[in-house]
C-alpha cells in the first residue's frame, strides 16, 4: 500500500491514463461525462508544466470540473452504491461492518477533494480489513490524493490577471503612432491628427462608475495645451456642489436608492423611511453619508491637485516617432 507521501510525489506523474479506478466509476455514475473529467486533467497538467498558464478563475473551472466527477462517483458508487443499497436501506437496516466513528464518517462525508486527503491519511490501512467498504474507497481515494496535491502546485503557478490565448495573432504596434498625456486621467494615450485623444475609457474620482468615454477625449493632450484641466477643474467643482447638497439634504430624505440583490442581480431599489425598519434605515443613512463624504474627500483632492497642475503648466514637445 502507497503511503501519503508516496502519493503526494505522484503530482508529476498526473496523466489523462492514470486513473483506472475513476474512469471505470465514473462511465456509470451520473456525472457520465469522461470526456469533461480528463479534459480537466489535461488542463491542470498545462498548468503545471507550463504549457497552459491559467489565472485562478481558470483553476476554479478545472477544480469544479474534477470535484463534479468525484461527486457524482462518490454518491453512485459508494454512498448509494455500497452504504444505502447494501446496508441502510435494508429491511431492517444493517449496521457497517466497523466501529460507530468510523461508520458515522462514511454515512456523514460529503465527498470533496479535501475529504479525499483526510480519509486517505485517515482509513488507508483499513483497505484490507473491511473489504467490502474500505476495499472499494481507498482505491478511489488512492488515485485522487495526487490531483489534490496538483491543485495544491497550481496554485503556486498562476498568472495574474487575464490570461492571453496563445493561439491569438500578436497585436502589431503603430511605430509612427504620437502619444500624449490624457488631461482628465493622465494617462499616455494614442493622439489624433489635431492632437486630441483618441477614444478610451476611464472612472473618474468621485463617481464611483467606469465611463464609456474619458471626458479628455474632447481636448487637447496635457503637452500642448491646459484646457482639458481646466475644463476638469470647472467640472469637478460643479460635481462637488452637488455631492455637498446632497449631504445636506440627506438628514430630511424619506426615501433612500440602495443596491440590493434583486431577481439574481444587484440592482439600484428605492426603500421608503415609513416601511423600513428603523435599525435598518439608520444603518443605510450612515452608509450614505460615510459615502458621499468620502466622494467629496476624493474630489476635493482632486481639485486640489488639478489646480497646481493648471498653475504649474507649460507647454511640453510631443516625442515624434521619426520617418525610416
């Protein structure tokens, strides 16, 4: 019989033919799908040596995938297969074959892969003892123990971020393309012939949403001219009375926009003083108003910091690719 650590240096050896036991349950299990079983394993084998880098959205799909096999062989085979059908559901019931702590971990498990390293570390030297039971289990578990370390390795190889299919054409880079400092989010952004921005997103400070476009994209880039911080200026300030009249007027509010979980999504709902438990309006009240004053905070800053741009400014040379 393999020990714990045995199995654990099998992680290397993880390939979509090394699990004889699984496959053969999972072909009659409700799970059915083989091919979805070893598509995963296939993955999780890229993502250890390299050949498929994934993010940890993607390691979550391999594990959902791996954990749904085991589900559904864990309850046809074992738990309905042997316990129910072999022992509870006899008229009378019998009793496992083992001791009462033991029996009550195989009638309670809900199989999982971190069930699946307990019980090895646990009930492996009971394989031989209790045939019938242990017989079968452990040598399920035997073979899910190394896919359980696999995750394990995974998890230290995951890239950040979005990963980049690798079977994408590669972008190709403008040489000739002039770039600028966009006046609304400072970033380095494309230039259009007259030198104003090209199209791009950007959430501004304050409003807490992402725009569809940067509001820069109206002026001129921040080395050539000042009037895109200028406008940004008169607009935040605009911006800042209204967020400051709202906090005012929020001690009178009888009705209040709060997001809420609403038909499967998070959706803006209106909730009325009058039919709203008081403990429940207050704590909404002082939401709103810990939100709004920290809007206000974030614009304040950035006026604060648009204006010594503004009294700062001078005009700056575009860097203009050269011609080969």
């Amino acid at each position: 019989m393999k020990t714990y650590d045995q199995l654990i240096l099998e992680v290397t050896a993880i390939l979509p033919t090394s699990f004889p036991v699984f496959e053969e349950m999972i072909k009659t299990s409700k799970f059915g799908k083989i091919e979805r079983f070893y598509n995963a394993i296939t993955d999780l084998r890229g993502v250890l040596d390299g050949t498929r880098p994934t993010n940890k959205a993607g390691l979550d799909v391999i594990k959902r995938n791996i954990g749904a096999a085991l589900d559904g062989v864990w309850d046809d085979h074992i738990y309905k297969g042997i316990v129910l059908t072999k022992y509870m559901w006899k008229t009378p019931p019998i009793a496992l074959p083992m001791p009462e702590a033991e029996a009550e971990a195989v009638w309670k498990i809900n199989m999982s892969l971190i069930e699946a390293e307990r019980m090895y570390r646990k009930y492996a030297h009971r394989e031989k003892q209790v045939p019938g039971i242990w017989g079968v289990i452990i040598p399920l578990l035997r073979e899910i123990v190394p896919i359980k370390a696999a995750l394990d390795v995974a998890k230290t190889k995951l890239v950040v971020g979005r990963v980049r299919d690798p079977n994408a054409p590669v972008k190709e880079i403008n040489p000739n393309q002039i770039r600028g400092t966009c006046t609304w989010c400072d970033r380095n952004i494309a230039l259009t012939a007259d030198k104003r921005m090209t199209h791009h997103g950007y959430q501004r400070p304050g409003w807490g949403e992402q725009t569809r476009s940067c509001d820069g994209i109206l002026y001129r880039c921040g080395e050539v001219s000042d009037e895109g911080y200028r406008a940004k200026l008169k607009s935040y300030t605009q911006h800042l009375t209204h967020l400051k009249q709202q906090l005012s007027a929020l001690p009178s509010k009888t009705s209040l926009e709060i997001r809420r979980w609403v038909r499967g999504g998070n959706n803006l709902v209106t909730i009325n003083k009058s039919e709203t438990p008081e403990y429940e309006w207050v704590q909404h009240m002082n939401n709103k108003k810990r939100n709004l004053e920290s809007d206000i905070a974030v614009i304040e800053g950035e006026i604060t910091n648009t204006k010594t741009v503004i009294k700062n400014w001078k005009p700056v040379a575009l860097m203009i690719p050269k011609k080969p």
